[in-house]
C-alpha cells in the first residue's frame, strides 16, 4: 500500500457517547452543555438543524428547548474520556502509529497496518470505520491523504458529502484540485485567522490558490509554519506522525463553582480537590513541578465588586507528592484571599515540570519525601482499583458548597460500578 495519513474524527462526539447508551436519542435533538451547565459545547445534527449555535448559553434556548423536545446533557467527561480511550484502542488495533490529536480526533499512518489491510487505502479506511462503529458505537468520519494537512482537508469534506460515505481518500485521486479549490482557505490546518486575513488581502482565498503560491513568499509572509502548509498541500509530508506527545510544560485544574461562595472554607475545598486532581495527572505523566500557582476570582457577569488574584509559589525541590503541593497551595490560598467578595472560580496550575525520575537528591528531609511519594503510589493504586476518591485527603471535599453544578448528567456507565447499564 502507498504510504497514506488518516485523521479520523468521532462525529459529534459528546452527543455520540449519548446515543452508545440511549437508542431512544437517536434522530432527536440532542445538546450538551458545559460545565455548570452554561453554555452548548456540542450538538447533535438535528440539533444544528434547528439553529443552534455552539458556545449559546442554554437560558437562549430554551424556548427551542421545550418547543421541540431536545435532551439536554450536562457534560459527562468520565464517560466521554472512557470512550475516547476504547475508540483510540481499536485504532491501535490496526497500526501503532496513532497520534492522539485531541479526545476526538487521531491521525493513522496506514502503510504500517498489521491485517486485513487492502491495497486501496479508502477501503482500509472503511474497515476502520466499521470496527469502531462495531465496537464502541462510535460514528467516525476519516479523512485520507499523502499528508496530514491534506488529510484533515479530505475529512472536512467527507463530514459534508452523502457521496463520501464518511470515508474520503484523496491519495492519487483526480479529484484533488477540485476538493482543494472547493475549501475556503481559512478552513485549511495551519492557517489561523490572522494568516487568513492576510492571504484573502493578497486575493488568496481557496486551499488551491494557497498551494500555488511561491513557497519563499508563503515563508516570509507567514514564518516557516506558512511554507510547510503549502508544501503539505503539495502531497510533500513536511509535518511527522508524534505518537510519543511531548511532555506538557505546565498542568492546570480549574472550575467554576456551581454557586458563588465569600467563604474561606469553601474555597479550600475546592483548592485542594484541585490540587489532587493535577496532581494524580503530574504523576501520571511521571513529571514533578517546581512551581505551583493557585488563583481565584469572582463572578465578571454578576453585579457587585470584583477581584481577582493569583499567589504563586516556588519550591525548593521539584515533586510530585499531593501532601507537599497541597500545602503549599493552601498556603498560596491565603495570602490572596480577601474578605467581602464572593467567588466564583479557582483554579491550580503547576510549571516547571520536569522528569520525576530525575529529581534532585535533598540535603534534609529527603527520606520523609520519599515515604509521602510511596505513599501516593499506593492511594494512586487503590483509586484506580476501587474508583476516585476511595482515599482522598480530608481536605479536598469532591461535593463541598462549591461543587459544579451538573444536574443533567447522565450516569458513568463505562467507570462507576454502582452506576452501570442494568438490564432487568
């Protein structure tokens, strides 16, 4: 087989992981909110038939809402992240050159495929689309092409075209330059709006008219991403498959409260359940943080005073232990914390990662961190045997007074035992 990308992405993705477990939503207007359940994050194709826009905050709606029967969700990302995985697995099936683009979409190299590989690179890509369909229930929609650039164009196309099947191969095709002079230029990979502003003043405004342009102008115009964009458009592969992601420079965990709160306590709470939580990613991705940061700030849409702050803190070691971010971002906590407002947001963020296995011997106190990273192990082991939270730090209260509000969430079926699909 010719060497050929695939980017495979999962067609409205929320509202399919939905529909995996409620035959009873299929061809009816389905949307899913965001957290707190403010604003539309995803929607179904009948949902978008009816005019709903992404991002609309759902008290807009509502009059469609109850007008024509839709089912709103609040986001289940448990549920969604659980989905994601098995879909990634079945391509991991075919090859292991797969690269995670985000929870919904993956690029394929398809030449390394182990079996059942035909010769046609299409009809590959029909086969993968089948067996994720069969076992995850999951609609996919794949693009193919000799590049990544041209293969996430071959999937915008196929995502609107009956024709395509949701499968559209570009690779040697005839058909290229009329699929390239169809796509606006600001729907091609790489080109933000900036870049497009730019290229429509130069009287640039098809992915084909971009091909054609003189790569030295492209490259002077637009840096060296804007010539790699044109070469890609070429059929010239200029942008590698990364299956190895490269490590994170910082992590964040933040929400917004389901209620404002003016109390201290709550948003200790809230602090150090987020703490754990970008903790359990720190160690995760096997990384320590040198800085952490916590911030806080009030409702911007509500009326009455505001305030944000954010208190950061640099550690004397790098690590990866919950008890010693914790107290440091409880400490954080304090120092901006401020009487007389009430807040809606907090968040933790960590930076200056690094490899946790190479962090650096400590001249006192060295023995006690390694018994409180033992121990984290061993609460990290418990949880993902017996579920989040089974151990948890006292602090960090999951369902305190700041807790986001998700009343419309349907049940974790795939990662909560007590809460799986039970058939009577």
């Amino acid at each position: 087989m010719q060497q050929a990308f695939a980017l495979v992405d999962c067609n409205n993705f929320y509202v399919s992981c939905e529909r995996v477990f409620d035959a009873g939503l299929t061809r009816r207007p389905v949307v899913v909110l965001s957290n707190n359940d403010g604003c539309v994050v995803a929607r179904s194709p009948e949902a978008k038939a009816l005019g709903i826009t992404m991002g609309v905050p759902l008290f807009k709606i509502r009059h469609l809402v109850e007008a024509h029967g839709i089912k709103v969700y609040s986001s289940n990302y448990a549920l969604y992240g659980d989905m994601s995985q098995r879909v990634m697995g079945v391509l991991q099936s075919f090859t292991p050159d797969v690269e995670i683009y985000s929870i919904d979409e993956a690029f394929m190299q398809l030449g390394g495929c182990r079996y059942g590989s035909p010769r046609v690179p299409g009809d590959l890509g029909r086969e993968i689309r089948e067996r994720v369909r069969h076992d995850t229930g999951v609609p996919v929609t794949i693009g193919i092409a000799e590049t990544k650039t041209l293969a996430k164009l071959a999937n915008h196309l196929a995502k609107n075209s009956k024709k395509a099947g949701g499968v559209l191969d570009l690779t040697g095709s005839p058909y290229k330059e009329v699929a390239l002079e169809r796509t606006p230029v600001e729907e091609v990979w790489g080109v933000g709006p900036a870049y497009s502003k730019l290229l429509k003043q130069k009287g640039i405004r098809t992915a084909l008219q971009l091909r054609d342009v003189d790569t030295r102008w492209a490259r002077q115009a637009m840096t060296v991403v804007g010539a790699r964009v044109v070469m890609e458009l070429r059929g010239v592969s200029c942008l590698p498959l990364e299956t190895c992601p490269p490590s994170k420079k910082s992590l964040t965990c933040s929400r917004s409260f389901g209620k404002s709160t003016p109390a201290l306590s709550d948003l200790r709470e809230a602090v150090a359940y987020f703490t754990t939580r970008v903790s359990e990613k720190l160690r995760r991705g096997r990384l320590a943080a040198g800085v952490i940061t916590v911030f806080v700030h009030t409702d911007r849409f509500a009326e009455g005073p505001q305030y944000y702050n954010a208190g950061t803190h640099t550690l004397a070691y790098p690590t990866d232990s919950t008890h010693e971010l914790l107290r440091c971002a409880l400490d954080a906590l304090e120092r901006i914390f401020r009487e007389g407002y009430n807040y809606r947001k907090a968040g933790v963020m960590l930076n200056s990662l690094s490899p946790a296995n190479q962090l650096t011997l400590r001249m006192f106190g060295d023995e006690k961190a390694e018994r409180f990273r033992q121990v984290m192990v061993a609460v990290d082991q418990i949880n993902r045997k017996w579920g989040r939270d089974t151990i948890r730090f006292a602090t960090a209260n999951p369902e305190g007074n700041w807790r986001t509000k998700n009343e419309r969430r349907s049940p974790r079926y795939t990662t909560r035992l007590q809460e799986v699909m039970v058939i009577p």
